[in-house]
C-alpha cells in the first residue's frame, strides 16, 4: 500500500486530471469560486488525539460539503460541450453540488438518492430546481435508475467516483488544506479522509503525491468497502450496516479509488457507530464546527491512530449537511456519557 | 448618535489606541499572533435576514471569543511594564482571555466572575492555571473584590471595559471583518456588535470610522443598559433580567463606551430571549457554526433589522464559549418549534 506504480499510477497517467498537476489546477480554478474554507486549530482535540490536528472546514463550503468543488468542474465542462443536462447518483452531497452547479450553468438535473436519504439534504437538492428521484438503499439501484435517465432524457452522467474531473475537483480540498498549513509553517505528515464511494480518498492520493504525506482513510465499522477490497484485491459489494454516517453508505469502492488506494494510501481505520457520535459532538462542543457523520469519522480516526502517531495531521472535515434532530440527539447521549464518566 | 464629534472623540484623542490607528494597529500586531477567524457567507441566514450578512467567526478564536485580542495586547504591554500579576472581572470570556494570555507571558492571574458565570468558562480559565473568585451577580460586587486583589497583591488590573488596550483589540474584530469583506469586493454598510459591558461596541465604532458604516448594537431585552444610558444621557445601572447571553449581563455600560456610542452608533436594537435562543440554533443549523448566546445575540438583531435594510451587513459572533446542555435545549427547542409550524 505504498509507492506510486501500480494500476493507480496507469489510470491517472492516462487523464490529465487524474495527477498530481491536474489536482493542482483543479484547486486554482477552484479558488475563484468557492469558499477557501478556514483549516481550524483546537487545543482540545489536540489533546484528546495526542498530536495536532489540522481540520479542513469544508463544512463550511458552498453547499454544505467538499462535493461542490467536483461537481462545479464537472459541469462547467459539459455545459460547454453543450450538454442537454446532467443526472447523478449519490447518497447527498454529489446530488446538491451537482444540482446547485447545474442551477448554476442553467441546465436541468437529475439525482437519484436513497430512500433514507436525510431529509435535508433532499430539501436542499430540490431548493437548488433539480428534480430528485429516490431508488432503494444500495449503489446498484441507483445506477440503474441512472441509466435509465441517460437514455430516455439525453443527459450527461456525473459520476461522483469515477468522473475525472470530480475527483480532481475532490482532490483539491486535500490539495488546499496541504498548503495551507504550509502556509502557516507546517508541512503535514499525513491526512485523514473519510471513505465512501471513494472520491475524496482518489482526490488525495493524487494531491498527496510528492509531499511525503501519508493518507489514511477513515471508513465506518459498518461498511467498511475499502478495508474488504484492499484484502479482496478488488472492488467488492459488502454488506451495508446500519451507520448514523449516511455519506458514507456506499457499499463498494470505485476501481479508481481501489486502484489509487491499493498503492497509496498507507493505513484504513474503521470507526465503530459510537466513535462517529463522539466525533460529531467533540467537533460541536471543543472546535465549535458542526459536521456530519462522514466529516466525524475523518476525525473520529485521527483521533484514535495508533502510536507512533504522525505529527501533524490534516483532517478533512468533508461537510456539515446533517439532520438537526441527529445532532441533538447525539448531544443529548454525548452529556448523558459525560455524567455518568 | 451620528456624527464623530463630542465627547467620544475627545477621550479617544487622549489615547493613542482609541483611534481608528490605534484599532489598525492593534489588527496588524495580533494578525501574527491570533487566528485570522474566517468570514463565513450563508445564503439561508441571507434569506431569513432579507439582506446579506458577513459573519465574522470570532468563536473560532484562541480562548473561543474575540475578547482574547484585548487582554493579548494588555497583557504583552503590561508584563514588558515588569507586572507582578494581573486581575480582571469578567462574565466570562474577558477572565478565559486574561487567563491565557497571562500563562503566555509567566504572569499569575486572579480573575473575579459571578457566582452564575458558565462552568465551561471557569474550567477554561482554570485550565489556564489561573485563580478564580466567584463574586456575587452585579458588577460592583465584582469590581469591588477585584480592588481588593490589586491592594492586597500588587497585581495590575486589566479593564474588560476602559483599558485602551483592551478595546482597541476588541476593535480589531471589527477592523478585520470589514478589511475581509473589501478583499472580497464588498464594502460593508453596517456591522452589528454585542453590547454588554461595551468593549466591542467601543471598538466597533473606532473600527468603522472613516468607512461610512453603520455601527448596529444589540443587545438583551433583559439587561438593555446602552439602550437605557442613551435615554438616560449618561450611562445607568439597569435591573438584570435573566438571559441566556451570560457574556451580556454588565448591567450598565462603562463611560467610554456610553461617550463614543452616543456618537457613533446609528441604532441600538433590543432582542428578546426567544429571538436570541432561536438565532443560536439558526447560525448552527444553517452557518454550521457553534456560537453562545452574546454571539447569537448579534446574529439575532442583523435578522429582524427593520426595513430599509443596509445591504451588506457585518455580524460580529463574538465568541463560541457555551454550555453544551444549553446547546442541546436550545435545539430540542428549536426543532419542536419547527415541528409545531
């Protein structure tokens, strides 16, 4: 799980988004239209991680989430291919990135989520004038119905693990909190990024490159699809559990991301369901940021690497699109633990 | 209350840090030692706000508030003075401020809060290594120990409310906000500042000289002490009702503050605890930002400005230092509101 050759290194050289340079460039486009969001410092979460962390505040981002950063290059470029519109498939945030860019460029949009998908985060996709479609609770459902959009409408597929310019776009929120701690004085020795169909762990690898900067993906004890293809040696579909980490449901990593995985990233840490309850509540109550349950188990994992730990961690607190009602109950069983401790 | 002339700019003119210089000056030199807090764009909090509101992070500061920027500057130039120690009286996050900014410079501290200050508050101060002693609600039984500690030990004290220092550092937020904004292409047409003791108010008017801007204080329904100085023509002691905003409980509002906002602010709007309470919710559900209720304060008066609006307004969130319980009633609250609608 380390070096740069490999299938990793084979598919990126075939497109020019899927390197190092293209990650870069994504992130310098990228700059001019969204939120440079804040890298946070908390002495408290420090503590509890015993060494110091850099979160990336992408919940702060336009849309609630690091997504907007692909789906805002994705559509910029079939807009001006002149795309009849677009269609997705996601868990959430690749849908209201994608609806709000499309919004953006004028054209119309399909997404297909879950049926448990958060209420919010279909709220938000239809604020934004796309039009949603709910399909089952498993990946193959969803690209199904996918498909079927495509053919009988016409439209361009944004797909939010493979499509090159997603991942480099995804990429550059790793790129940018990398040099922004530079910018501060510190070079990073590793970065932690949630797992789910697996854009942000690609997006990192690729803008990881060349830095000695060791990626660690953090995935939910519940569906740990990178952690079984990595022993698998390929893609495969695992059973999906229940997790509160609802951006984080996908239950099989995409090629790409296998791919970059298997040979750059240095270490999985699964996360239990109460480990991403704690994070979500640490994030609230010590770095006051509220995050959703994948960016908190990011942060769940770094704070619970084994020793020798890296000195200076990145986090990638990938968004804060996250039911109210969760959050308080999450703070309600967060105060109940603190008493009875 | 418009115009720069009067008293306030005499007092200012005798110091060199009550002038917008001094406020520029005092940005510049804490702009390598603080956290830059980021200024946070959200379209929902537009929405409900009729307006566009630049919200200046300041809960995410060193110490959670903005009050960390006055007792930096206090505490730097007494100890180069050769202090022996400082004390301060504070609700809270000037004595959280002092406390840190003393253990930077090797210097104890004593800092004086009411018996009711937040617990969280008194474990930050603590953790900081310093002494606290709890005196009473009012003020003047806070002042009053406070002498007592300066006689007794020879410790110097740092004013929460008249120490230039302090409120040329409390200016800076303010200072900062709208330099971050202009970077951004927008001039600001107001900014809205907390009022308790007045530090923020005081500096809030420095800051905004010169700029054609707006200086909009908010304040609690319950402990309306500039809004009553401004009847009054000179600054009165006001009955404390309960709040929630603990960081706004001064009740009454110090000279200088009562000199330069008689002068220099435009408008003074009162919020009821309901108003507060619910803005709390608004800036974490929607801003994805833990803000206390002094912060939620300002937020809350920047959304029930009364028509015609100004149209890029700045909203200082003066600090992130709450109960955890609280947050978690507030937004059970909230939701139950929202459900009953």
């Amino acid at each position: 799980m380390t070096g740069t050759a490999g299938i990793g290194t084979a598919v990126a050289d075939d497109l020019p988004q899927l390197t190092k340079e293209g990650v870069e460039d994504a992130r310098r486009r990228l700059a001019e239209r969204l939120v440079t969001t804040p890298v946070v410092r908390c002495e408290a979460l420090d503590g509890l991680a015993g060494t110091r962390l850099w979160l990336k505040a992408e919940n702060l981002q336009l849309g609630g989430s690091f997504k907007m950063r692909g789906a805002l290059l994705a559509v910029a470029r079939l807009a001006g291919d002149g795309s009849r519109g677009v269609v997705a498939q996601s868990t959430g945030n690749h849908a209201i990135a994608v609806a709000r860019a499309a919004r953006e460029y004028g054209l119309p949009a399909v997404l297909v989520l879950p049926v448990d998908a958060a209420p919010t985060k279909i709220a938000a996709i239809r604020a934004a004038g796309a039009e949603v479609v709910l399909a089952g609770t498993a990946l193959a459902e969803r690209t199904a119905l996918v498909e079927q959009v495509r053919t009988a409408r016409g439209f361009d597929l944004i797909d939010p693990y493979l499509d090159p310019d997603v991942v480099a776009g995804q990429g550059s929120a790793t790129a940018e909190l990398i040099r922004q701690a530079r910018a501060e004085g510190t070079a990073l020795d590793a970065v932690v990024v949630p797992v789910g169909g697996g854009s942000a762990v690609a997006g990192a690898c690729l803008a990881a490159r060349g830095h000695g900067i060791r990626v660690i993906a953090a995935e939910p004890l519940a569906v740990p699809a990178l952690g079984a293809a990595l022993r698998a040696g390929r893609p495969v579909t695992v059973p999906v559990g229940t997790t509160i980490a609802d951006g984080l449901r996908p239950d099989r990593i995409s090629t790409l991301a296998f791919e970059l995985a298997r040979d750059e990233v240095a270490q999985v840490v699964t996360v239990p369901e109460a480990a991403i309850a704690e994070a979500l509540c640490l994030a609230l109550v010590h770095a006051r940021l509220l995050v959703e349950p994948a960016a908190a188990t990011a942060l769940a994992a770094a704070l619970r690497l084994p020793a020798p730990r890296p000195a200076a961690v990145g986090v990638l607190l990938s968004g804060g699109n996250v039911e109210p009602g969760l959050v308080a109950s999450l703070l309600a069983g967060h105060l109940q633990g603190e008493e009875s401790r």
